[in-house]
C-alpha cells in the first residue's frame, strides 16, 4: 500500500511521515519512506546522520534498469518522469527498490535530493521527483508492503501526477484558518482524480481544536495528533521511542493504518492515470524536449498489478 503525507509547510508532515512509517514497522511489516520534499529532513527524523545517495543523482541508471528491453523506449534519453511501463519493461517488486538504505528506526529510506549548485536558477524541484514518479509506476506492490512519502509542500504536488500514485493521500492540518484552506485547496484539485483523501489533524490542545477540524474539514476528519512532548523531543533530538507516545497519539496511529490498509487496490485506475498524465506532459513538453512522439511509449496490451509480473 502507498501512501502520501501532504500539508502547509510547518503542519507536521514531515514528522507525520517518520512517526508513521516506524509504526508500521513496529508492526512488523515492511516499510519504504521516501523523502520527496524539497525540504530534506526525513532521513534525520529517522536516525540518519547523513543523506543517502540521492535518487536524483541516478536518474539515467533508474532510467535504464526500468526501461528493460520493452521496444517501445529505445533509450534512457526516450524516458520522461511519466513514461509508463509495458511488455518488456522491468517491473519492480517491493524488495527491488533500488537506492533504499536501512534506518536505525526499521523503515528503509530513499530520498529525492536537495537541489545542487548546478540546479539554482535553472530548474524545477519537479526533476528531482520524476525519479519517484518513474519507479511508483513500475512497482508492483502486495498487501502489507507499504511505501510512505513526505511530498512536497501544499498544492505543489499538483504539478506532477506523482499525487495519482497512492493508495491514500493524509492531509496533515494544523486548526487553522492556513491549515484547512490548504486542505480545501487539496480536496478541489484531487476531485476529479478519484484520489482517496484523508484529513490528520496535528498539534491539536483541547477539544476546541478538534471541533473547529470537524468544523471545517467534516467527514474528512480520520483523527487527530495531540500536542505532544515526546514528539517536541523526537523534533529536537532528544531520545525518542514509540513507547513514549501518549496513549491517544499511538491510537490515532493505528486509525490511519487500519484507514490505508482497508483501501482497494485499484489497479485499472492507477494504470488509466498513468496513460492521461503521460500524455498530458508528451503534449505539454516532453514531446518537444525528446524529439518524440511519446504517446507511442503507452503499451494497450499491458495490465498493471500482479497480472504483469506474472507475465
């Protein structure tokens, strides 16, 4: 199960993401997170003392590994961020998720990159998530594997279909004003994607807050983080455990994974999303930037999900 931790830059997301993942890894199920914010701070939530490589740095090796021998991409230059797979392609399994590290915390870690010196003034943060939209689409994921992305802040992940890639979407709102207009903001745009969306509140103090959620958020509302010290020392870097956690915080933990695991695998809307968005982007860029006509590289014999791998 996939699933993405978005919000208002400050709401949490990023603590969300890490406390999230070590849960389910503590459940003794196997965790991917990805840090795909332009903010990279997950890797130390998690216990890392240093960045792992990042997938941006491997873009062409990424490229290459999963264009496989499908003849409709003669080239790691032929691929874009939306290039999705078909006949020949190589499919990935959870366990074949390249450029992954092991974290002290149980969850393994890929992360994006922060922008170079080569990229200021030159290029989008969008190049550096191409590499996570590329393998999300190539990956065949089972029940109780899960893959828990940091996305980048507020609307901005509209700008790629990487926000079509999951099972579940978590709002992270703090109650405020800020905090639910980007919620409002979320759910209009993703309206018409069929992008399961659900509302965490975070930093919640008394009842009043919970209230003034409902208030704006309804149904959305899943549950809500408390205002929590153990979670004040995980930010500051103090010793932290899960155990520290109050009571309500690992409840509403376990309401988000009961939440994403009853999702459906709907695999012929994540292949029917696929296909629009790359030719969304073949029309609006790629086509010129490769010289191709990329909505050749959509393959209509090919079924996504576990169909494909036993092919």
């Amino acid at each position: 199960m996939r699933v993405a931790f978005v919000g208002k830059g400050g709401s949490g997301k990023t603590t969300m993401s890490a406390l999230f993942a070590r849960y389910v890894a503590g459940q003794g199920s196997p965790v991917v997170a990805v840090d795909a914010d332009i903010n990279q701070h997950l890797a130390l939530v998690l216990g890392l003392d240093t960045q792992p490589e990042p997938l941006g740095a491997r873009l062409t090796e990424i490229k290459d590994l999963l264009r496989g021998d499908n003849p409709r991409i003669p080239s790691a230059a032929a691929m874009v961020k939306t290039t999705p797979p078909g006949r020949g392609s190589r499919l990935l399994t959870f366990e074949d998720l390249p450029y992954s590290v092991a974290t002290p915390e149980g969850p393994r870690l890929m992360v994006t990159g922060p922008f170079g010196e080569e990229d200021l003034g030159v290029a989008c943060y969008h190049s550096k998530v191409g590499a996570v939209e590329l393998l999300l689409n190539h990956l065949v994921d089972e029940a109780g594997e899960y893959v828990v992305v940091d996305m980048t802040a507020g609307a901005d992940s509209f700008a790629s279909g990487l926000f079509t890639r999951f099972d579940l979407t978590v709002l992270v709102a703090e109650p405020t004003r800020q905090g639910v207009s980007v919620y409002r903001q979320y759910r209009d745009y993703a309206a018409d994607f069929e992008v399961p969306i659900a509302v965490v509140g975070n930093k919640v103090q008394d009842p009043g807050d919970v209230e003034f959620l409902r208030e704006h958020v309804g149904d959305d509302l899943l549950t809500w983080m408390e205002h929590s010290p153990a979670v004040r020392a995980l930010e500051q870097g103090r010793p932290f455990e899960l155990t520290d956690l109050e009571t309500g915080n690992l409840d509403a933990l376990a309401v988000l994974l009961k939440q994403l695991d009853a999702q459906p695998k709907d695999w012929a809307r994540f292949g029917r999303q696929t296909a629009e968005f790359h030719l969304r982007n073949a029309r609006a860029w790629a086509n010129e930037r490769t010289g191709l006509d990329l909505a050749t590289q959509i393959d209509p014999a090919f079924v996504y999900g576990p169909a494909a791998l036993a092919q």
